[in-house]
C-alpha cells in the first residue's frame, strides 16, 4: 500500500515573533534602517520583507518605524544647523536623506526666445536663487 504522507507545514518554521513589532519601531526611531534590523533578530532582509507581507501589525511596525527614522533624521538636520552638533557635516546629511527618504533638488528651468537677437535665453532657479 502506497500512502503519501502530508505535511500541514511547508517550506522552514518562521521565526518572527510579534514582540518583533515594538522593536522594530524602537531600532528605527535611533535613526537606523528597517533592512539592519534582519541583524538583531538574526533574519536576512528578504525575509524581513516576507513578513511584511504576512503580519499585518510589523508592516504597520515598519512604517511607523520609518516616520520616526525620518524624525530622527530631520532632529540631527535641525541640531547640526543650529550648530549643536559638533563636527555636523551638512552634505553627508544631504546625501543621507536624499537616499534615505527621496529628497531632491527641485531645478526650476525658465526660458525665453529674444525676437531681437534671435537667441533663446535660458536661466535656471534651483530652490528659488537664479
């Protein structure tokens, strides 16, 4: 007799936790990232993105978490501008929050043709200076 045997699991036991939701949002309210947070709880990123899909509350965890990493972030922006923080590098912390949370240069192009001397004139306003 031939009998299949059937597992009710596949694949590896999950080893997420729900205790996981409140610290996720404590490692990212220190201004660190949702994919560095796989290294306390011993996951790679992939997976931290597979449970984002699968429990509801540490997807909430993680966005939460990202708008205190952004308050974190814009908190030292702030403290480095008013000169409290010593040795600040403003253009590191440029960098980081253009690639952290999708800051830009807004480039405004303004141009005119002169009928007069048959040349276009072209003048660029970046965050309102010409």
């Amino acid at each position: 007799m031939d009998k299949k045997l059937k597992s009710p699991m596949k694949g590896r036991p999950t080893k997420y936790k729900p205790e996981y939701c409140q610290m996720l949002i404590k490692h990212m309210s220190e201004g660190l990232s949702f994919e560095c947070f796989g290294a306390l709880v011993d996951s790679c990123e992939d997976t931290l993105y597979e449970w984002v899909k699968k429990h509801p509350d540490f997807s909430e965890s993680r966005k939460k978490g990202i708008m205190f990493c952004r308050l974190f972030w814009e908190k030292m922006g702030r403290a480095g501008a008013a000169g409290k923080v010593p040795m600040f590098n403003n253009a590191t912390w440029i960098f980081n929050m253009k690639n952290r949370f999708g800051w830009r240069d807004v480039h405004d192009v303004q141009h005119s043709f002169d009928e007069r001397v048959g040349k276009i004139k072209v003048e660029i306003v970046t965050n309102g200076q010409k």
